[in-house]
C-alpha cells in the first residue's frame, strides 16, 4: 500500500544558501587600526590581509580576530629568528671551517639545521601553525574556507559572480599573493 502524497506547500530545510559575491579588486581604502601591538612581521600580514576580497566580507568583531591571526605570524617569527646556529658555530671554529663545499662546513650547517628543527619542535611550532590554519579556514583565507563561507569573487568588468572552486562554471580567477 503506498504512503501518503507529499505536501505540496512543505519546504525545504536544507536548502542551499545563495553565495555572497566578493569584489575580486579587494575593499577600497586603507586597513583599519589594528587593536593590538604588532611586531613586523604581524604588521606585514595585516596589511596583506586587509587587501584581500575575504576582507569585504568582514565585520566590525572579525578585526579582533584577524589582529589575534596576525600576533599569531609575530609569534611564528620570533620562534624562527633568534639567530643563525651555524654561523655561530662558524665563529667559534673560526679557520677550520673551510669553504662552502668543505665537509666541515656541511657538518656545521646540518648540526646547525637539526638544531633549528629542534627548537621549533620545542616552542611549539607545531601548534602555532595549527592555530594559524584554522583561523584561516574561518576567515575565508584557504579554498575550503572560501568554499564553506559560500563565497564567489566577481568580476569587476562585468559584475557576474565567478563560480566557488569545485563549483561547475567559468573558470575560477585565482587570488595573487600581494
């Protein structure tokens, strides 16, 4: 015996959400205050991230979260600065290292490279680099952000939505590194 016939007026619940067009240039003007203290290298990305069609697309609470994403490249960095350990155990064998070809100089560079491994192992690399990834993920900074926030870039000349990567369509225009 079949079932009853389908309501006509029921609705769908998981009806897809429509995309969001970003303008492919990026928003106009300059990057906001950021309200932390940045070194370098967290100043260099706020302002590389400012510059981004994601950056449209964030409100007023989001600037907190991307100054708490560009701490987050001070903190990388100063886990890689803090010096060159095979140049200093260079100096320190001052003559008998030779030349850049020399087995000597090779030993040098490779205690000096585990030694660099070591380190970020120790500071918790690792985990910085987590924290940065899934911050990029809800800031829209990767393709599966970009894809689960459901948005399009548009094309300036013409106004029309480009289609989300993996989505059937045009072309995609890829994002350059500024």
């Amino acid at each position: 015996m079949p079932g009853p016939l389908p309501d006509p007026n029921a609705r769908r619940r998981n009806k897809r959400k429509p995309n969001t067009p970003l303008p492919l240039d990026g928003p106009e003007g300059r990057a906001p205050n950021c309200p932390y203290a940045l070194g370098k290298a967290g100043k260099k990305w706020w302002d590389f991230a400012w510059k981004l069609p994601q950056a449209t697309a964030w409100n007023d609470g989001a600037i907190w979260f991307v100054a708490r994403r560009a701490a987050l490249e001070d903190d990388l960095a100063a886990l890689d600065d803090g010096g060159d350990l095979s140049v200093v155990l260079g100096d320190l064998l001052g003559d008998a290292v030779g030349e850049e070809g020399d087995e000597l100089q090779k030993t040098v560079n490779a205690i000096g490279e585990t030694v660099g491994r070591l380190k970020a192992l120790a500071g918790g690399r690792m985990a910085i680099v987590k924290e940065m990834r899934e911050m990029d993920n809800r800031l829209g900074l990767n393709p599966k952000g970009f894809a689960d926030l459901r948005w399009v870039l548009e094309s300036p000349d013409d106004g029309e939505a480009q289609p989300a990567a993996g989505e059937k369509g045009k072309p995609e225009r890829r994002l350059r590194a500024v």
